[in-house]
C-alpha cells in the first residue's frame, strides 16, 4: 500500500487517550517509515483442541 503525503504545520496541545486496541497506532509528527508487529500471545494451557461446536442448530 503506497500513501502520498504532503507535510504541513501542525500545532498538538493536548491529547488524552481513553482506551487503546489489541491493535493501534497513535502517531504525531513525521515518521520516515512506520513498521508494525504483532504476535499471539495465548498460553499453551488456555488453548481448548475438542470437537467442534455447531454455531447455529440443522
């Protein structure tokens, strides 16, 4: 995904963050390149193998 960007002055008093998402990126300013990770964390023990459970009934 290419973007186009055009730089212009930007004047930030105040940001106040209330939540923040499994993923998110909060950004001011510039940023010559922006590169993001992520990872499944879930321990092995709360993993649940078994048979599968129909989500809506025949």
């Amino acid at each position: 995904m290419n973007f186009e960007v055009y730089n212009r002055d930007i004047s930030v008093g105040n940001i106040r963050v209330i939540g923040v998402s499994s993923s998110a990126l909060l950004m001011v300013g510039d940023a010559q390149t922006i590169q993001l990770a992520s990872v499944f964390d879930t321990p092995a023990e709360s993993l649940i193998i078994g048979p599968s459970v129909p989500l809506a009934p025949k």
